[in-house]
C-alpha cells in the first residue's frame, strides 16, 4: 500500500473516532413538562430520538439550565407553550445524565 494511502486511511479513521466523540442526541416531537420535589422533567410524549446515551435507562429529560435563572425560565416558558399548543420541539442532549437516569437538555428549538 503507497504512503498517501495509508494517510488517508488513517486520517479517515481518526476523523471518524472524532465525530463520534462528539455525538449528540436528539429529541423530536411533543413533551409535558412538569414539577416534581422542587426538580423539573420533561416527559417525552410522542417523540422520535437519535443517539441516545447508554445513561439515559428512564423516558424523562432535563434542563441543564438552573430552573430559576433566565435561560432556564426562558427555556420552561418555551415548554410550557409548546406543550399547551401541541407544537412540536427539537431538545439536543448532553450526552449525560442524572443520577436518576434522565438525559440532561442543552437547546431547545421550536420547529
């Protein structure tokens, strides 16, 4: 095999193991936010999902925004709209999850 092949095979590889890396899930579709012990989830009602982490072993979502800062407020305004109206959401995940086996949310966007 020429050099300038085995570059590109090992470039290809490394470019691959990268992306993977970075990953991310996503979440499309309706959901019911609600209050719980002062916590608040994000039931997935009726919802199509990628990438999903291995962490995640419970159909809840949640916030990486503190509920009681301006992001998290603006964010559960957005939820709370969208599920009221039946408009339909895309949640990106972290990747990561509570210790209860929730997905933590980075973005929301209305679609």
């Amino acid at each position: 095999m020429n050099r300038s092949i085995r570059r590109g095979l090992v470039l290809a590889g490394l470019m691959g193991a990268t992306a993977a890396s970075y990953a991310q899930s996503s979440y499309v579709g309706t959901f019911r936010p609600y209050w719980y012990s002062n916590n608040l989830y994000i039931e997935q009602t009726d919802v199509q999902k990628v990438s999903v982490p291995a962490c995640a072993t419970r159909a809840l979502l949640r916030l990486s925004a503190d509920p009681a800062s301006d992001q998290g407020r603006q964010q559960y305004a957005m939820l709370l709209a969208a599920w009221y109206t039946s408009r339909t959401l895309r949640m990106t995940g972290s990747g990561t999850c509570s210790n209860e086996g929730d997905e933590v949310i980075l973005a929301i966007q209305p679609l």
